[in-house]
C-alpha cells in the first residue's frame, strides 16, 4: 500500500499534466510485451514495421524489469508545457551521480520484492552503473529516435484523447470535489479523509509537504497507477484515463446505439452509458434515465455479473464505474465519446 496524505495546500496544488515523454516511455514497455496490452495491438503492429532494424539496447536495458524503471527517465511533468524536445532535455540534464544512485535502488527494491534479478538483466542495468553518464546520452539519443518512429505519427491522436481526458476530470472536480477526481483515477486508487492510497505490492508514506501532486493521463500506462516515490520528486502519478479501448478504433458509431441495445437491452444499455464520463449512484443513474432505483439497482446487478461495472464505496455512497471490459464493450459498439 502506498499512501499519500494531502493537506489542505496540496489539495490546491493538485495538477493535470499530459507528457509526451511519459507516453513514450510507457509506450516502450507495451511495445516489449504486447500480449498483455491487446489494446494497443494495432499500434504496436505498425511500430514493430518501422522500428526494425533500429538499436535501441539503451532503452531496453532501462526498461528491463518488469516492474520498474528508473525514475530519472520519467521526472514529474510541467503542467505548463508537452514539448517532448524540453522534457528530454530534462532528462538529458540529470546529474551521473543520480542516474547511478537510482538504478541501485532499482535493482536492489527489485531483489528485495521480487527476488534475484536475472544474470542477463542485471548486465543490461549494469551498463549505467559503469558509465552513467555516456549511458544516459546514448538513452537520450534512442528515447528521441524511438519517439519520432513510434509516437509522434500518433501524437495528435492521443494529445486530443488526453485532453478529453482533462475535461471529463475537470468536470467530475467541479461536480463533485477533490474526492471525485481522485477516487476516479482507478479501482486501485481510493481518497477520503484527506488521504490518497494505492493498493500496491510495495509499502511507501509520500508526504508532499505543501507541493501537491501531478496527475498524468497517459494512454499507454499498465495496469494499475504508476507513482514516482523518490523523495526528491514531486509526487507525481500516472494513470490510464477512460476511453482507450477506442483510441486506434476507425469505425464509426452505431447510429442511436441500437446495436448496444440489441446486445444488452436498452435499459442495461443505457445505464451502461450513464457511467460515462464519471462514476455514478443508483440514485443519480434513476434521476438521470428516468427510471426508477429498483430498476437501476437490477440493471447495474445484472451489468456486475457481467463484469461490465464495478462498485466502489466511498463515506456511505456506493458509486459505479465502467470496469475495463465494459469501456471496452463501449469501444466496440462506438459509445465512448
């Protein structure tokens, strides 16, 4: 479990912040195991095309382990500026003694965790312990060579997701406060009484002290939230917002969904489409479709067998969200808007 206790000024310095170095980083490490992100498949099809015969030894060796990669690869976003040229200059900047320090306490967090590294991963990680400086010039030079191949094509595409992203969570902010903008990051994540946590394999407290947190919606994020624990970071967590399942779609809607209602009904159609683009309420679904709660209540009960919604509790109040496989049944259908 990692928590993140928020103070009163940290509430007010919460941000969103897009990163299109984040993306490629994170991008790179669906790339590496595909079959557990069919979401991105067509895209990670089209890469492979144009990345073969490309060396990038460097990127792979920082991105080796399953769980982890250092954190210098990733500092926190300005929330003011998505220039990739600027964020790998950031990168690029990184002092030699930091690039070694975080890949021991890379590899030493992974043995503690997970056990032994492997020989041959433990080698690639070895070459920035060696010579971290030349090291990082060399990842710099791949990171920018692997964006323009693999991401900036895309670039557009995704930043228009990402910013529909950032409207949908200023909306749920202005709705429904702090708590529905943090509660909404992902089932994993949960916020009341002023405390964020996640429910991860490692234990961690993150104090901001008055800094705030950077939120990053980042389209290839993993399972889960990723979050920068380093003391000398700002907090920053990354998660993958609503609607990816839809991102490399190039058909178009259904017109009136009339296919999703014959798959499902239109009432458990409807209610499945009332949970975008926030979490809801039995009570709020009623009032918003028109239907009364019972009927609600069956819908979202049949819609829960199905694994389409998941519930999370928050004070007294039961909210309802889309789980991964009902947003991409959505993506299916056309529905994600």
């Amino acid at each position: 479990m990692i928590i993140i206790p928020l103070t009163t000024e940290d509430l007010t310095k919460v941000r969103l912040a897009p990163s299109p170095l984040w993306e490629t980083v994170f991008s790179f490490w669906v790339l590496m195991h595909p079959h557990r992100h069919t979401l991105h498949a067509s895209w990670a099809t089209r890469a492979r095309r144009v990345l073969a015969g490309t060396d990038l030894s460097p990127l792979v060796a920082a991105m080796c382990l399953e769980h982890h990669c250092p954190d210098f690869v990733t500092p926190p976003p300005d929330a003011s500026a998505t220039n990739f040229g600027e964020e790998l200059e950031r990168v690029r900047a990184t002092a030699p003694e930091v690039v070694h320090t975080e890949v021991q306490m890379l590899v030493q967090a992974e043995k503690e965790q997970f056990g032994p590294v492997a020989p041959e991963r433990e080698r690639m990680l070895g070459i920035y312990l060696n010579d971290p400086e030349a090291s990082l010039k060399r990842l710099v030079d791949e990171l920018r060579c692997y964006h323009e191949l693999a991401i900036s094509p895309y670039w557009s595409r995704i930043h228009e997701h990402l910013e529909g992203d950032m409207l949908k969570r200023g909306q749920a902010l202005a709705l429904g406060g702090v708590e529905a903008l943090l509660s909404n990051l992902h089932p994993t994540a949960s916020y009341r009484g002023g405390v964020l946590e996640l429910d991860k394999s490692c234990e961690a407290l993150i104090e901001p002290a008055g800094r705030g947190i950077t939120l990053v919606p980042c389209v290839f994020a993993w399972s889960g939230v990723a979050v920068l624990v380093q003391p000398g970071y700002r907090p920053t967590l990354a998660y993958r917002p609503r609607g990816v399942a839809n991102l490399w779609s190039t058909s178009s809607p259904a017109r009136n969904g009339t296919a999703l209602e014959a798959a499902l009904g239109a009432g458990r159609a409807s209610v499945l489409k009332g949970l975008l683009p926030v979490p809801s309420t039995t009570t709020e679904l009623a009032h918003q479709l028109h239907l009364s709660p019972a009927a609600i209540s069956a819908h979202l009960s049949r819609l829960k067998d199905a694994e389409l919604v998941e519930p999370h509790r928050s004070g007294r109040k039961v909210f309802y969200r889309l789980s991964g496989a009902g947003e991409s049944l959505l993506g299916i259908f056309g529905e994600l808007e």
